[in-house]
C-alpha cells in the first residue's frame, strides 16, 4: 500500500502525460497507508490536495481543443475553499471527483525514466 507522499509523487510524474483528476486524488487520500482514518473523505482529500498545492500541482480548466488553463487565482486556501464549498453544496463525489483537475507546470514536473 503506498503512502500520500508515494501517491503525490505517482501524481507528479503523470503531470508528464496527463492531467490529474480530483477523482483520483479522492482515491488516493483515502487509501493510503497514512491516511487519517479520523477524518471524513472530504477532509483526508482536501489535505492530500493541499500537500500537491504545496508542491506546485496548479488547479486548471480542460479546453476543448486540448490542454488546459490554469486558474487566474492558484492561492492554495482560495482553491480548497471553491473545492469544499461545492463538495458541500452538491454531496455529490463522483461529480466533484470529476470537475476538477491538476497539473505541475512543465519546468516543476519529474524527469521520467528512460525507456527501455
């Protein structure tokens, strides 16, 4: 079983191919080896997401065309906030868990491994 640390660095090396979806990051926070079993799935999922907000993970919109736009405002509280006052007011997780979505900014991704 991996720990939060291990989930956020899997994360960060999918930033090099895809974007990372808040569904996942559900997932992981409760999962996890070090999870807080005392805290609810919406309080263990906005603290990983606060630890990759920490590390440089950047909330984006998808466009249609591809890629993505970064959020005008990426302060960490302003971001945990928009999450968890829509988490409340719709209790809906599989709607959340695909709303929003994540990225490293190219110069803070993970250099991959060489293919073999």
């Amino acid at each position: 079983m991996s720990t939060l640390a291990d989930r956020i660095a899997s994360f960060a090396m999918e930033t090099n191919h895809d974007f990372v979806r808040m569904g996942q990051i559900m997932a992981a926070a409760n999962m996890a080896s070090d999870a807080d079993p005392g805290l609810s799935c919406m309080d263990r999922t906005l603290a990983l997401l606060g630890m990759m907000l920490d590390r440089g993970f950047q909330a984006v919109d998808l466009l249609r065309e591809g890629g993505s736009k970064p959020w005008p405002d990426q302060g960490k509280m302003r971001i945990l906030r928009t999450i968890e006052r829509d988490w409340r007011a719709s209790n809906d997780e599989p709607w959340i868990g695909s709303k929003y979505w994540f990225t490293l900014p190219v110069a803070l991704r993970p250099t991959p491994p060489p293919e073999e």
